[in-house]
C-alpha cells in the first residue's frame, strides 16, 4: 500500500521514527518526509541512513499550522508521532504539553484534510485510558480530535493506535535501570506495586501497519500486549548486569503518575471488538453504519477490562521480551 506514495512522519527523528522509516523503506515509497523540530537529529539521522534520497527531512514544529501545511502538501500518508510526553514535565509546564499535543495534532487533521491525505495514524498511549495526568488529558484530547474527524465528509480518513510503555525509547525506564546499575548506584522505583504494559519498537511498528492497513477510518486499535511489574523488570536487570549486589530503592510516586495503566476500559468495551488475537478494534461511542457493518463479523468485547495489574509476566518472560528488544544478548 506504500510503494510509490508519499510519507510524512512527525516527530519522525525519535526512536518510533527510526523503526517506522526502516520498515517504510522496504516497501519502496516514493518519499518519505521526516518532521521534526531538532537539526542535530536529523542530521544524525541523515547520516544513520547513509543519505537515502527516498528520505526528505523537513525543519519544523506541529504546533506551527504553516509549516505542518507545508509538509502535508502532496502527501498519500502520516503518521503522527509527534508529541511531549514525559508526564513530569507536562505536569510542570501544561501549557506548552498543551501546544504540541493538542493544537499540533489539531494542525495535522486541518492540514492533512486542506491536502488530501489519504489517511492519518495517530499515536496515542495507555495514559489516555482514564488519565490522571496532564500527558494523558492532552492524549485523550488528540484521540477525540481524530475520531471526530472522521464525522465530516471529506477524503482524509483518521485513525488511532494505543500503546504501552516502549522498551528503550526516549525516557523509558530500562536505560534508565541500566545506567543505575552500571554506576553502581540503587535501582529507584516510585512504588513495587507499580505495574505497565510494555512492547518492543517492533511490536509498536506492527500496530502502525496493521492500522494503517486494516482501518476504514474512525477506529482505535490497541496491541494486546504483555503487562509486568515495574520491581521483577529492576530484578531482570540487576541479575544482568550487576557486577556486585544492587538495592531496589523505593522513593514514592511522582505527580500525576499512577500505579496501574489501562488500554480498555469497561466503557469502551461496550463498542470494542477482537479484531483478532493480537488487537482490539474500538469503535467510535455513536459509529456510523459503514463502520458497524465493517466489523460486524467479529467477536465483541463486552465488559473486559484491559489493565497492567490483571497478569504478569514471569522474570524468564522479562527477560525474553528484553532480548526480542535487544537489550540482552
């Protein structure tokens, strides 16, 4: 579906990026435009791709509806990755989470319905599901923009993907563990009782094609993906990569952080189907006939709750999931 068409990720320079453009090239696009507010990334990037000309990097920030404009013109594809999404600093400086998760992913469905756009795939987390925390308002926000950009009849249809916690991407905690443990300082945790859904960059890649692909617009489709808790995860890594005996060192909650995350809530179940063993499919609260008569062949998911304290991982399945990421040998 992507030979010959033009791509444009936003934020497109993090590690969601990086994966998502390796994947994209293997099925011979014509352009894949790169969106991104950082220089020293892109040419980083640039280079990591040995100067692909398939590959355009385009300067810009999603909050300036000018430049998305601009970078939407012409454009089959975008994935929307673009987003301030560390729940400290957002809750430290709600008007600029704000500005970027919000008004930019405003930005993207006027630009992208202005252009044409075939379709939009917009990333969204677990910290939307019944947020606590301004990260997950603004992301809740994003998914209700871009499911109600589906009601007006224009060409552009939109669609979301809802995720875990990424092993190894910008802020996650598994670096974060193993640079502890190497300087032998204490593995810090918020809460052991604290549990998260986690997925590897490929699995992350996966949910964006499969969405892309099998979506008619309106839809959020969420991985079915392994939970664990946060004090197994320190364990793994310190019997990796400890040289000598590490502490677990407990040191409260952050604001707006919660102990468990959810992908489904009983609410969303009423409208929510298998869409087979690896997703769910969430429908839009008031769907439209076309997209009730799409899926009406599938197994519905009445009143299953999706949380990250219901079933956990082993260590052995840990530390197997941290291999598929490439973080053990």
């Amino acid at each position: 579906m992507f030979k010959d068409k033009t791509i444009l990720i936003t934020g497109g320079t993090g590690s969601w990026g990086h994966e998502l453009t390796k994947r994209l090239l293997t099925y011979n696009p014509k352009e894949i435009r790169v969106f991104s507010r950082s220089e020293d990334a892109q040419v980083k990037m640039l280079r990591a791709f040995r100067g692909n000309p398939v590959l355009k990097f385009v300067i810009g920030d999603v909050r300036d509806p000018q430049a998305v404009s601009e970078a939407c013109r012409g454009v089959n594809y975008v994935f929307h990755l673009a987003a301030l999404k560390h729940v400290p600093i957002c809750e430290e400086q709600p008007y600029e989470a704000i500005k970027t998760n919000i008004t930019g992913t405003e930005n993207i469905i006027r630009s992208s319905i202005r252009h044409q756009v075939d379709k939009v795939i917009n990333v969204s987390t677990d910290k939307a599901v019944d947020p606590i925390n301004l990260y997950g308002l603004t992301k809740a926000i994003g998914e209700k923009l871009i499911i109600h950009a589906n009601s007006k009849d224009h060409h552009t249809k939109f669609v979301c993907v809802r995720g875990g916690n990424v092993l190894g991407s910008s802020g996650s905690v598994v670096p974060f563990f193993k640079n502890q443990i190497a300087e032998g300082q204490d593995v810090t945790l918020t809460s052991t009782e604290m549990t998260r859904f986690f997925l590897t960059l490929s699995d992350c890649i996966g949910l964006l094609l499969k969405a892309a692909e099998a979506s008619i617009g309106g839809e959020i489709f969420v991985l079915k993906m392994n939970s664990c808790k946060i004090s197994d995860l320190a364990q793994v890594l310190i019997e990796q990569f400890a040289d000598s005996p590490a502490a677990v060192k407990e040191i409260g909650i952050r604001a707006g952080e919660k102990l468990h995350e959810a992908l489904l809530t009983k609410y969303e179940a009423s409208h929510a189907y298998h869409y087979d063993e690896q997703y769910f499919v969430i429908l839009p609260a008031q769907p439209s006939e076309q997209i009730k008569a799409h899926y009406k062949d599938l197994n519905e998911a009445v009143n299953e709750e999706y949380e990250s304290n219901r079933s956990f991982m082993s260590r052995e399945e840990i530390a197997e999931m941290l291999r598929l990421g490439g973080f053990l040998s």
